[in-house]
C-alpha cells in the first residue's frame, strides 16, 4: 500500500533480556534470526564455559510446546552443528530447567532452549543456559549481542559436529526424586488423604509430576495449545479460570493442593483447598520453614519486590537475607557465590543453593507437596500460623500499566527523580529505595515499588500493605499519578 511504512522497519532489534531474546513469530522472531543467533549463542558458550568444561564440543537444544517449537530448535541445533559443534537434541518438550539440568550433567558448553515462558502465544523466544546449569550473566549476552552487530561471518569448520538425540525428563526427573520424600507422597495420594491437581497452562510442566510421582495427577490444561486459550501461561489468576473454580468445588475428606506452571515451568503458584490463589510471596516463607526443619543451612536471597514476610520467615529462622534487582539472573549469580538456603522472587521463580541455579518449579512443586505431606495442613493454615509466629499480617497485589510512548516513560523518569514524592495515597514517604526502581516505604508500613520495563513503554506497580483495600487505594494512586503524564 502506498505511504505505509514498509514491515522490515518496525522488526525489533535482537536483544536479550533477564532471560533470553523474545519476539513476535514471523515478526521480530524468525528461522533466519533463529539461525543467526543460535551458532553466536554456541561460539560465545565456547569462549566463556571451554576451559571449565575440558574443552567439551556440545551444546544441548531444547523446546517448549508453542508454535513451532521444535521446528525453530531443529533449525537453530542444525545451524549449531554446522559449525562443528556436537548437538545433544531432545526428543520432545521439556521444563526449561531440565535443560539446564541437562548441560550440566552432561558437561556441556551450555543449552540453547527455544522458550517464550509466560508470553502470550504470539511469542516466541531463544534462552541461553550455561555449563553450570542456570541462565548466562549479562556479560555474557552482551557478548552475543556484539557479535550479531559485527556482521562477521564465524570461521567455517572442517566439518560439522555429531547429532545425537536425547529423553530430558529422564535424567531431571531422577535428580528430582533424589531430593524429595516421594515415598510420603505417593502414600497420601494413594491412601486418599490427599488430592494434587496441576493447571499445566497448556505447556510444558504437562505429565511432570506423574513422571515424578507415579500416582494420580489432576491436570487442567494439559492439551497443546500455541494460543493459550487466548490468554498467556502465566501463573496469575486471571488467567485462571478453571483451576480456582475446580479447587475451590472439589469434595474430598483430605487434603487437596493445586499447582501452577507457567509455560516453560520455571514460574509456580498454588491454589489452597478453599480455592484461594498463592502466589510465591506466600509460598517462599512456607517453603523456607519446611527447608529448615529438613537441616538445610543458608542464606534467602529475595528481590527487591518481595514480601517483607519472606524476611520476617528468615529472620526467625536465623537466616540473613540477601537482596537483589529483580531479575532471577541476581540470583542465580548470588548462589555462585554464597552458600544459599532459597532465593526466589515474586514473579514465581524459586530456586535452591542445593539444586542448580536456576528456578525450577517442578521442584518446588514436590517441595510444596512435601511441606503439606509432612505437616497434614493446608497451604492456606500453613500461611496464616507463618503470620501468627512473625507477627506480620499483609496482602500484596502488582499491576502493569502500558504507558503512550517510551517518551512519557522519560518524562515520569524525570519526575521520580528530580520532584521525588513526598507522600504517596495520603501516608508520608519515611524512604524511597532506588536500586532497582523506585520503592517507597511508607509511615503505615507498607511500599510500593514503581518499576519500569527496559524495552517497552510498560509501567510495573507493586505494592504491600497491611490489607488488599490499602494495596488497592496506592495501586490507584499511583496510577493516577502516571496517567496524569501518559
């Protein structure tokens, strides 16, 4: 059409992410970009992980289950091989984490996995893991970021690697087992004391914990579906209305607990008996308690967004606490460097210094069954007694505001720092936090944290109080505040 802008011009640029490169498919996201980016991907792997690994040659692939998944890993493994490297193939989707899971036990370079995890269907993306089993550092991206922008063509080798293929659930899930009382587990479910059911999200988590447990899942979504029912496989309740309804209706004389995976099943939430959604903020101190009494040692690392009751959980445990950015990639680093119990944020990732760096939501699933096997009570009399013990009682809630343009994004930038609030929903600042954002603690107790994502006009609002009507009155708040300028 004459005077329409031509498609090539509004194709995004290739950059990585906290975790990964992610675009439109057909868009931003195609073979040729895959193909591209996939054997820079496996050179820098090389340069970075060759002397740690004894000079290994392998680069495991791996998919989710979205459109064209394991298409687009087929292309970029064959494009890898190329190269000389020797591929390790899975032979069919897989958690993100057994990927990572993977590279390390075989001794790999690293794992190239193609994995949007909680994008809409439209989505596609590339994920980068390392030798040592979690996602690559910054530095390490932005040295795959260089080489795409150098336009050099890699050195052509005298002949391409190997190509083998691989089961990922094998190993993963005997490493899982290992960690886990599944004995108790499988006990209760079979004695009927109690009844798990999975919302697999359409993805990946599908079949997971029946491969773990041997016994009975309840899954709701398992089928493939690239579009997600016209949502996206993110753990939060609005893109759940079937798993709170069926807890919430299902009679059983036991115990029930529902489980939530997002699309590459390295995010969780749980459902109570009573129907009520847990996020990770509420199940991290749950999951710190039922660790400790295991006899693991450590520090909690939680990101800046995090419930002030994961700390209160810590603290009275003895344990210090750690903060980072958000991001789980602060994490993982964190856990290469110290001796960590638990670190996870409140998006839903959580991982464990015992494990490999990296979040992995089947674990914390069994984890989650364990705690409720171990004690014979509900998740949700679990988080209450945590209240009680600490003496902290708050709701929390988080909301996304899309923004007009990356301009208003610079001008509320500007505000923040140079007109910082002094009051915020009628409560006076007592600080305002700016390590990653901007959080404010407020005289009542509770903050609010105003984060911006770094590639889209995309305003991220969290807050904690001591109900969900104050939560709300400064979500709004700041809201209004935004859209004032937006």
């Amino acid at each position: 059409m004459a005077g329409s802008p031509s498609v090539l011009t509004r194709i995004n640029p290739i950059k990585f992410g906290t975790d990964g490169w992610r675009g439109i498919i057909a868009g931003d996201f195609t073979f040729e970009r895959v193909m591209l980016v996939a054997p820079l991907a496996a050179e820098v792997l090389r340069r970075v992980y060759g002397p740690e690994t004894d000079g290994s040659n392998t680069i495991v692939v791996g998919y989710d289950r979205r459109f064209l998944s394991e298409e687009f890993a087929r292309s970029a493994a064959e494009a890898i091989r190329a190269q000389g490297f020797d591929i390790v193939f899975a032979e069919s989707f897989a958690p993100t984490p057994a990927f990572s899971w993977a590279a390390k036990q075989m001794r790999a370079l690293g794992a190239i996995v193609i994995t949007a995890s909680h994008n809409p269907g439209a989505y596609s993306g590339l994920k980068v893991k390392s030798a040592f089993g979690g996602s690559v550092p910054g530095e390490v991206t932005q040295q795959i970021e260089a080489l795409i922008a150098a336009k050099s063509p890699l050195p052509q080798p005298e002949k391409p690697g190997s190509f083998e293929t691989f089961n990922p659930w094998t190993s993963y899930c005997a490493g899982l087992q290992q960690l886990v009382d599944i004995q108790s587990i499988q006990d209760a479910v079979n004695s009927g004391k109690l009844t798990i059911m999975a919302d697999v999200m359409h993805g990946a988590a599908s079949t997971g914990l029946s491969q773990m447990l041997g016994v009975e899942v309840k899954e709701l979504n398992s089928d493939r579906d690239p579009l997600f029912a016209g949502g996206a496989p993110e753990p939060l309740p609005k893109y759940l209305p079937d798993m709170l309804p069926t807890m919430k209706n299902y009679e059983t004389d036991g115990l029930k607990v529902g489980l939530v995976f997002d699309g590459d099943c390295d995010r969780i939430a749980a459902v109570d008996g009573a129907g009520n959604f847990l996020s990770s903020q509420i199940l991290i101190p749950i999951l710190i308690e039922h660790l400790v009494s295991r006899g693991y040692e450590g520090e909690v690392v939680k990101t800046v967004s995090g419930s002030e009751l994961i700390a209160k959980v810590a603290e009275h445990n003895g344990l210090t606490v750690h903060e980072t950015p958000i991001g789980y990639k602060y994490i993982a680093d964190r856990m290469l460097e110290a001796k960590v119990l638990l670190g996870g944020e409140e998006s839903g990732g959580i991982g464990y210094g015992h494990h490999i760096p990296e979040r992995d939501a089947l674990l914390a699933a069994l984890y989650v069954l364990e705690t409720v096997v171990k004690h014979n009570t509900d998740l949700g009399v679990m988080h209450k007694q945590l209240q009680e013990k600490t003496g902290f009682d708050a709701a929390y809630d988080r909301i996304d505001l899309p923004l007009a343009s990356m301009d208003v994004r610079a001008k509320l930038v500007e505000i923040l720092d140079n007109q910082t609030p002094t009051e915020v929903a009628g409560q006076s600042v007592d600080s305002c936090q700016t390590d990653d954002g901007y959080k404010f603690r407020l005289n009542d107790g509770s903050w609010l944290l105003i984060r911006f994502s770094g590639t889209e006009p995309v305003l991220r609002l969290y807050c904690e109080a001591a109900d969900l009507a104050i939560v709300h009155k400064t979500l709004d708040w700041a809201r209004d505040w935004a859209n004032a300028v937006n």
